[in-house]
C-alpha cells in the first residue's frame, strides 16, 4: 500500500468516527426557518450526474453562519450527516462510496441547515443523481503555469478518481525544466502511453507497449518531431502532427495566443518503427493537425486549413490571423493493406464562420467530441471556444450546453462512451480546471462537475492549469526515475525510419522562408 493511500484510509476512518456522534445527533426540526432558495455552494454540485465510483464531493457553503449541518440521503442507505463551524463539509470516505453503490440509477438529496445568531435556518434541498456506469478510475493530465514566462515548472500527474490520491509521472525538475506535453492512450489503457519532451538531452517521444518504455526520434527526412498524437485502437499505429508553433500577443483581454505556420501528419508503424504520409493528411495545399481515430481504425479525424501564405498581405506582410479557420476532415485508412482512401469534409469552416478544432470520436463510434472557436488551432487561449458534439451516423452537430463563456477545451472520453472530461476557464478565464459531465443513451449530455479533491477550498488557493486530460482505466505503473533514465541514456534512443513510398518534397527557397517568418499578426 501506498503512503498516499495509507494516509487517506487512516484519515477517513478518524473523520468517520468524529462524525458518528454528528449522525445520531439530531437534526433541527422545530423552530426552523425555511428559506425559499438554494443555498451557494462551491464546488456547485448541484443537480448533476455523477458516477458511482467518483471520490466525495466535498463542498464550502458560501453563506455566513454560526453552525451548518448538512445531510445526504438515500433511500436505501443511512444518511450522512455533517456538522461544520466554517461551512466547509468534509463528507467521510466509507459512508459516501457505501451510498453511491447502493444509489445507482437513483438520486441522493441533500439538505442544508445554517445557525445565524441562535435561529436555524433550512434551505431548499437540491440532489445530485447518480449513474449506472462508472468512469474511468484514473485521470492523466500536465499541471503548468498560467504565467508563460514560467512554463519551466511543470509535470504529468495521474489522479485516481475513486479517491483523492495523486502522483506525478513525471516531472521537468528532474529533466532539466524542460517541455513535457502531448500524452495520450490507446484506447484508455494506461500500458500503451505516449507522450512527448523537447529541449535538452532528454528530447524525444517516449512510447510504451504493454508497459515496456522506449524513447524515439520521430525526425526524419520528411518530418520534424511530432506532436498531438492519436493511438490506432489496434496498437500498431500512432499519427502525429507535426507543427511549426509560435507564440504571439495581444494588447487586450488574453495576452497570449499560439500561431500555427506550418503542419502535417504523419503516422509511426510501432512494430516496423517506420514514418509514413500521404497526400490525404499531408498535403503541402493544406495545414494539417489534431488527429484522431475513429473507434473502429477505419477513419483518422483531423483538423485542415489552408496554408499560412494564403493569410498573409503580399505587399504590407500583415498576417490575418483572426481568418485561419480550420474545416474538420476524415480520411478513409486500410490498415491491413495499410492503404489511405476517400478523403471527406465533415465540418465546414466556411460554413459555421468558425474554427473547428480538437476532433475525439467516442469509443461507441456514436460521437466525435471537438471544440469550435471564431479562429485559430489554440483554443485554451480563446474565451470564445465550446464543445461541439457530432453524430456520426447523422452528420449533425450542436454546440453543447456544458459550454461556458470562458475556454473549453481539450476533452476526452471514459471507455465506456457515458464520460468525458474536458478543461475549463469558467471559474476565473484563467486557470484551466476538469470537468466531468455524463452522456444518456439518447445523447442528452448533462451538467458538468468539477473534479473533487479533499479539500474543499482546494480550487481557491490552487493557482496552476490542468493540461490535456485523458481518462484511463487503471493507473500508470511507471516511475518517474525509470522514465528519468530512459531520457538520458543516449545509447538507447530509437531512431525512426521513412517510409520509402513517402515522396520527399522540394525545398522552400530561402527567401520563401523568410518572407513566411516575418509575417506578423496585424492589429
């Protein structure tokens, strides 16, 4: 057992034995008065669905008072009563996961009474329902800074959802401070990652089958390093995008914005360790990125815009950046006689005036999940971007009631096609938290939640993003100072190989860089 696990088991045997006397206390009946309104809570856990195996949703109430009480309850099961003198409710460990199981496909209601200067007062009660599915237990992500000037401190924590106990992967103090991004599964198994570390003896791709870690040189003839990658649910085959970024920045409102001036995708054969293209995803007409596999291996989702010159002003070279919009593309894929086909436009740009952009199809092959913004590749950075969920089968999308005003973007699906969770600015525009929200069978998607954690003021001194979160269905069994090796043993680096039907493409002239490097956004 681990320290972490051991401590939260010991903790919530002494909170539950605090809190016996709290449930056989009784709970205020007379003299009570009844406030017509609910009280503000924070995480707002209200009416949402939630999964039952999902850790405590502990909570601060947001109203004043002396004393506050509050009770959950079921049909089936005794209640939890919680007493608090700062309105923060701890709801003990045993008893909660003791009412999820015994409340699935049923509701719990939760009643609020608060003490003001001797008179108790009840709120209305609100409920929270939970579903007969279960999500993935584990959440993988990468917690950075908001503040750009201070990227170098970063990590890629997993969290078990079942209860609150994290642990790093990974993390850059131990890499020189440098980048780690772009992890991803196949398939929500947490034996087959990927994920990507630039700057520094450590640079590379780090891949692991079945558990067995390797670091590759993605480079070749044809392609730099990759990134954003997409596991073929068959195990074989990873797409890559392989990108030229910049940073730029804005006088009003969010300072920082990401410019894309170059991109293809390309994909690893694993086994053969091989690099391949084709005009369908990688076309010098196009810019092309965010790829993603349909369930089935039969499709790759990818986002696709026209090439940069084709924003820039030939004589003033002003970029119109705010005018790269990006169509959402699938092109048809053969893996057995590992052969590309029919290439389809699935969302047009030019049709919604918007950007369409992070493409994940669920693991039904019901649904792809992406996010729509008025510009751009970079939707973190955009107040303006929401979730879009598309029925495959139909060929109709709708913008997601789960959208906020602020950022929503990188998402990703439990296993079972019931979950996604996806990042969020809604509590401040500027740190990026997970959310949870539940999908019916009829594709009704409801009201998101926040991540719990223990503590419940957690979020309000917390001050560092929640980066690409990717569910799992069990941990990550790697340790960081295994990865730690990898990454410096400079005789073990796997370099890839092209693919000989890949046709080289000529050389840019040198003024054509140049001229494509000083264009700058305008305004």
């Amino acid at each position: 057992m681990s320290i972490t696990k051991y401590k939260i088991e010991i903790f919530s045997l002494v909170l539950g034995a605090l809190l016996l006397a709290c449930n056989e206390a009784e709970i205020p009946g007379h003299d009570v008065n009844s406030v017509a309104a609910r009280v503000a809570i924070d995480p707002d856990y209200t009416d949402v669905v939630v999964p039952p195996n999902i850790a405590p949703l502990n909570f601060r109430i947001l109203e004043s008072g002396d004393l506050f009480i509050v009770r959950v309850a079921g049909e089936d099961a005794e209640p939890i009563v919680v007493r608090s003198r700062d309105g923060n409710i701890r709801l003990p460990f045993k008893q909660w996961k003791d009412l999820l199981s015994s409340h699935r496909g049923q509701a719990i209601r939760y009643d609020v009474y608060i003490k003001k200067s001797g008179q108790w007062c009840k709120y209305e009660s609100f409920a929270v329902r939970i579903a007969e599915e279960t999500i993935d237990s584990h959440l993988v992500y990468r917690l950075i800074n908001p503040a750009f000037k201070y990227w170098t401190r970063m990590g890629i924590y997993q969290r078990n959802l079942e209860s609150f106990a994290e642990k790093p992967i990974l993390i850059n103090s131990m890499t020189d401070g440098n980048c780690m991004n772009c992890h991803n599964f196949r398939s929500n198994d947490p034996s087959d990652m990927v994920f990507h570390m630039r700057a520094g003896a450590g640079s590379g791709t780090y891949i692991a089958v079945d558990g067995e870690w390797r670091k590759v040189n993605l480079k070749t003839e044809f392609n730099s390093g990759g990134a954003y990658p997409a596991w073929h649910p068959g195990g074989k085959k990873i797409a890559f995008s392989v990108n030229s970024l910049t940073m730029f920045y804005h006088s009003v409102g969010e300072s920082r914005d990401v410019l894309d001036r170059k991109s293809d995708l390309v994909v690893y054969d694993v086994e053969k360790n091989l690099i391949s293209a084709a005009p369908q995803i990688a076309n010098i007409q196009r810019m092309e990125t965010f790829p993603a596999w349909s369930a089935d291996g039969r499709y790759l989702y990818f986002c696709a815009a026209q090439p940069l010159a084709e924003y820039v002003d030939e004589e003033t070279q002003d970029l119109s950046y705010d005018q790269i919009k990006y169509d959402l593309m699938r092109a048809e894929y053969d893996i057995e006689r590992d052969e590309w086909g029919k290439l389809e436009l699935i969302v047009s740009a030019q049709k919604t005036g918007l950007s369409a952009i992070l493409p994940r199809p669920s693991p039904d092959g019901r649904y792809v999940l992406f996010t729509m913004a008025q510009y751009g590749s970079f939707p973190i950075y955009h107040n303006h971007s929401d979730l879009y969920l598309l029925d495959i089968k139909s060929g109709d999308y709708e913008r997601l009631a789960v959208s906020s005003d602020e950022a929503d973007s990188f998402h990703s699906w439990s296993s079972n096609s019931h979950w996604f969770v996806f990042t969020s600015k809604r509590r401040d525009g500027l740190l990026g938290r997970p959310f949870f929200a539940y999908i019916g069978e009829n594709g009704d998607v409801h009201k998101p939640f926040l991540l719990p954690q223990q503590d419940p003021e957690f979020y309000s001194t917390f001050i560092i993003n929640y980066n690409v979160p990717e569910l799992v269905s069990g941990p990550v069994d790697a340790t960081a100072h295994e990865l730690v090796r990898i990454a410096y043993d400079q005789d073990h680096i796997t370099r890839a190989r092209l693919d000989a039907r890949v046709s080289l493409r000529p050389q840019q002239e040198s003024e054509e860089i140049d001229a494509l490097y000083k264009a700058r956004p305008k305004g």
